[in-house]
C-alpha cells in the first residue's frame, strides 16, 4: 500500500495490451503470394492518484483508483512479391483496432469529480497502418532489409479515462540485417527510428507517444524440418517531450525493453 504526506501527491499508471494473431498465406504465382489474418487485441489499464488532500475533501481516504479492460479482432493483409531471386518486396495492411474500454472498481468518493466511476466507456486504438518492406540476399549467409511504415493515427480514438488526445499521422523507418551461421542458427540485428504525431498539447500520461530510436536483435533456431524456434529483444529509447496540460509544464520520456520467444512451423506441400 502506497502512501502520500500530506499535501503531497502521485499519479501511479499501468497500460498494459496483449496481442495474438493468426493467419494464413497462399501462393498465387510462383514469386506472388497473399496472406490474410486476424489479429486479437486486449487492453488492460490501472491507475491511482494520490493526494494528501482528498481525505480532508471527504474522499473517504488519500486514494482514487479504477480499473479498465477492452478487447477486439481486427484483419491484417499483405503480398510478397519476388521480381528476382535475390530480392524480395512486401506490402502489409493492418486494420484499425478500435478498443473500447469499460471502468470497474473504482474507488473513492471523489473519482466522479475527474470523470472516472463503474460502467463509463472510452476507446484506446491501434490505428491502421501501412507497412512497406523491401529485402536483398547479398551473399548467401547475408540478408539486409529496410522498412517503412506508415499508422492513419487521424481515424483512430487514442483516448483515456480523463480526456481526448489528438495525434497527427506517424511514420518509421527500420535498417536491418540477418545472417546464418549454419543450418541450425540465425542471427538479427537492426535499428529503428520513429517520428510520432504529437505536439505539446495533446499527449497521454498514460501511455506517452514520443519520437523514439530502436535497437532490435533476436536468434533463430532450426532444431528440425520445418520448425524455426526465435528468441528477441529490444530496447527503445525515448526523446523527452514537453507537454502542457492546463498550463502546466510536464516533460515526458520513458524507455521500454522487450523479451519474446516464438515458434513456427511449415507445413510441408502436399
């Protein structure tokens, strides 16, 4: 249990969203194909706000607090095209995931002066995007890419439980690099810079979007035929950003690590 002196006074936040996805592909011709899949999505966000001065306001305590969920599926497709053998060229559409968010156990009297109480809906999405991809195998253990991607943040509501936040159209751009070692292991390597659609206004405490540069590596592991075992990680570092709420300066930063481990298995042509 957290508590605050009085006059003091913290916001604790958690944003957490899950996502699966499953899908197919097919091949149309020879160095054309076509994949199609569902992706699900599930937010998870908990939030406390302590004062020392919401007791003696009659807030029965120094605490308001509330939890949240939300959930949806959502279509992803995209082509892979091969004009030569050493070069590959994709492109991926991922649709909006529009997430709406219902608030339960709320707690403290004065949680319905902020907006916050049981029952009240708001929408956190995932905009579309489109994703641009283009890869050369220069050498046969040496594979290089380049990516670009491009979220319609316009269409989407990327709200919280307190207000609207409006951001601009956004884009990335990605550097990569693979290499085999031999027939049972692969490397990865790239890099990543992220130019996001906010202004000092409309951000989210929540969950800040800021410009960021990203480092990703990961391992594969071929133990059998057809199966391919990854391991990755990466770290994102996050420019600082002022933003002004009320007319208060707050400056915003964070920096996120990401672990994961995937399988996949090929089925064999019939």
């Amino acid at each position: 249990m957290k508590t605050a002196r009085k006059g003091g006074h913290s916001l604790d936040v958690t944003s957490i969203t899950y996502g699966g996805q499953l899908g197919l592909a097919y091949s149309i011709l020879d160095n054309l194909s076509f994949a199609a899949g569902l992706r699900y999505v599930h937010g998870k966000q908990v939030m406390s706000i302590y004062s020392g001065y919401f007791n003696e306001l009659g807030n029965g305590g120094d605490e308001i607090s509330y939890k949240a969920n939300g959930w949806t599926v959502s279509g992803v497709f995209g082509l892979h095209y091969r004009p030569i053998e050493t070069v590959d060229l994709a492109v991926q559409y991922q649709a909006k995931s529009s997430v709406k968010y219902k608030v339960k156990d709320v707690e403290g009297k004065l949680a319905d002066d902020f907006g916050i109480y049981n029952g009240k809906t708001f929408h956190t999405d995932l905009p579309a995007a489109l994703n641009l991809g283009a890869g050369w195998q220069v050498l046969e253990p040496l594979y290089l890419s380049a990516s670009f991607n491009y979220y319609f943040n316009y269409f989407a509501d990327q709200n919280s439980i307190l207000g609207e936040t409006d951001y601009d159209n956004s884009w990335e751009v990605a550097l990569g690099a693979d290499y085999k070692f031999c027939k049972w292991v692969s490397a990865s390597l790239g890099f990543q810079y992220g130019n996001q659609g906010t202004n000092d206004s409309s951000n989210s405490s929540f969950n800040p979007v800021l410009d960021s540069f990203c480092v990703g590596t990961g391992v594969e592991f071929y133990p059998v035929e057809n199966l391919t075992v990854t391991l990755s990680g990466l770290f994102a570092t996050y420019f600082d950003t002022d933003y002004y709420l009320s007319g208060n300066k707050t400056t915003l930063s964070k920096d996120v690590t990401n672990l994961s481990i995937g399988v996949t298995y090929h089925f064999p042509s019939l």
